[in-house]
C-alpha cells in the first residue's frame, strides 16, 4: 500500500535492491498483521472473527507485539533514508509537490470515500465515518516529510554521524540480543498503547486516534534526542575542556570518527564519561514516565462508546424462562 513513494529512484537502474526487498518483507507483515486483527481481541477491524481458542489468540498477539516493534518504524525509516538525497535532486516545490500526490491524494480518496465504503459494507457503524483508518501511515509520513523540509530550510545540516559498530562477533551477538529484547518491549508497549487509545474513542474516530498517537510518538523521539544530545554536550563540556572537548566534537562530527574513536584514550575517556550521563539522563525519563502514568486520572469510558458490548451482555444472559428450568 506505501510501497510507492518508498521507491529509491523511478529509473530501475538506480533502484537499491537489498531496500525493495525490505519493503516487500515489510509489505507481506503488514498484511499479516491485519489478518491477525480479524482474529483477535486486540482491536478492532472492519471484518472480525471471534478467536478459536486462548492458544491461538495468545499466539496471534504475541507474533503481532513483535511485529508492531519494528515493522511500521522500518517503513518510516527507509522513507526518511530517501527523503534528503530526493529534496536536494528536485528542490523544495517539486518534492513537496511529489509528496503531496503521492501521499495526500490517496490519503484524501480513503478518508472521505474508501473508509465510509468499507464500514458501511461491514456494517460496524451507521452514516458515513470520516477516517484516515489504515492509511494513518501516509497521514504521518506527510507532516513528517513536510516537518523535515521546514527544518531543512530553516537549520541546513551537512552530513550526518554514523556510528560503525559490530567489530566482533561477540559484539555484535550481545547488540543484537540487546535490540530484540529493547524491540520485543517496545513492541508490547506500543501494541498496548494504542490498543487502549483505539479502545477510548468511537469507531469514526479510530484512524484519526491512532495516527495521533502515532505522530505523538515520533515528535517525542525528536524531543527525546534532542534533550539527551544537550545532556551529552553538557558531559563533554563538563569532563572535557579546551582541546579534549574539541576532540570529542570533531569525532562525534565526522562520518568515520567513532571508528577512530579508540585511537585517543583521553578523548575516548571523555566520551564514555558523557554517554554515561546521557544514560543516566534516559534512566531518570523512564522513572518521571513510570511516575506519570500512575498520576494520570483513570476516566469511565463515555456512555455509548462501544453500545456492542451491551447487546452482547443481554443476549448472554439467560432470561426467565432459562432460569426456571
């Protein structure tokens, strides 16, 4: 469904192989995982089925929370990988306007014909419910890529940082384990997340809700780095000064400086001191997290929010003549 504005280049010559097959793998888990919707309690979805049995719905959202930790991040992230090469080819108007058909135009057409067609057809909720649905992705991925050009414009960056990692095998084991149990968490929380989120509002509303959280998400990722990068300057400037400091700068600066990170131990020293701060800095996020989310208000849910569960409740219980037998 977004496999199109992910593209490398439109000349099959200058396509990234290894990338197209990424997004077809990614594609298939999209698919899969909207199956797996239909069949679970998670949530809800245009055509649904009751589970089978506990086995098969624990197993079904087990295999979704590991999906969702990754799945839809590596969409945004191979978009954003193609987006900075893209706008410096074809200039400011020519890629917001290629964004804007690209994702605006079919994001349009679902949230004011496809999804109304769909949930009527389904029968889930009468009138016409304007909703992005499953096209939130592209809702986000546009004011995302709109939010990048006006940041482009306005704080031009030449280059980036790469961090060259994995120059072992033991390395790169211990960071791989360390990923899948980060993702594996991540995933629970978010399938979670958004499950209570979609669970607060109508039906009309879910598509709007969950890109909402979505784009929360990613603006809070921006914030968080943005915050833990003060706090690794402020290690730098606190452990480091005049030409260590500068040291430290000029190997976080370059593309291939963290390879060449260990050739200096002072500045190497400094370094490591700093990172540490900035763990320190997300261990004290987590716990404020953990603090907040004890001292938000549990609300009842509204009257009328899900009116099926009322129905379903009276048909199960037994009526007078039932008891009487």
């Amino acid at each position: 469904m977004q496999a199109s504005h992910l593209g490398a280049e439109s000349s099959a010559a200058q396509r990234v192989v290894y990338l197209d097959n990424l997004r077809i793998l990614l594609i298939v888990l999209v698919v899969l995982h909207h199956l797996g919707e239909t069949y679970t309690d998670v949530s809800e979805w245009y055509y649904e089925e009751p589970p089978s049995g506990p086995v098969s719905s624990i197993v079904l959202v087990f295999l979704m929370a590991v999906n969702q930790s990754f799945f839809m991040g590596m969409f945004f992230l191979i978009a954003g990988h193609f987006a900075p090469p893209s706008l410096a080819r074809h200039g400011v108007p020519a890629f917001v306007r290629d964004r804007v058909t690209r994702l605006g135009v079919p994001l349009a057409l679902y949230f004011f014909v496809i999804n109304g067609l769909v949930t009527r057809i389904g029968g889930q909720q009468a009138g016409w419910p304007l909703s992005p649905g499953p096209m939130w992705f592209a809702e986000v991925l546009l004011l995302l890529t709109l939010a990048y050009v006006v940041v482009h414009r306005t704080f031009p960056v030449v280059g980036s940082p790469r961090i060259d990692i994995a120059t072992t095998t033991a390395l790169a084991l211990t960071i791989g384990a360390g990923s899948f149990l980060m993702g594996f968490g991540m995933g629970l929380i978010s399938l979670t997340t958004i499950a209570v989120v979609q669970d607060s509002v109508d039906w009309s509303m879910r598509g709007s809700a969950t890109a909402s959280i979505i784009f929360a998400r990613s603006l809070g990722n921006t914030i968080g780095a943005t915050a833990l990068g003060a706090v690794l300057n402020l290690g730098i400037a606190h452990f480091g000064s005049g030409a260590l400091a500068a040291g430290v700068h000029d190997v976080l600066n370059r593309p291939d400086g963290l390879a060449d990170l260990a050739a200096d131990p002072a500045v190497r020293a400094v370094f490591d001191q700093a990172l540490h701060w900035s763990f320190w800095g997300v261990a004290g996020v987590a716990v404020l997290t953990f603090v907040a989310i004890w001292l938000i208000p549990i609300a009842p849910r509204p009257a009328g929010a899900r009116p099926q569960e009322a129905e379903i409740e009276a048909a199960a219980e037994p009526g007078p003549a039932a008891v009487g037998h």
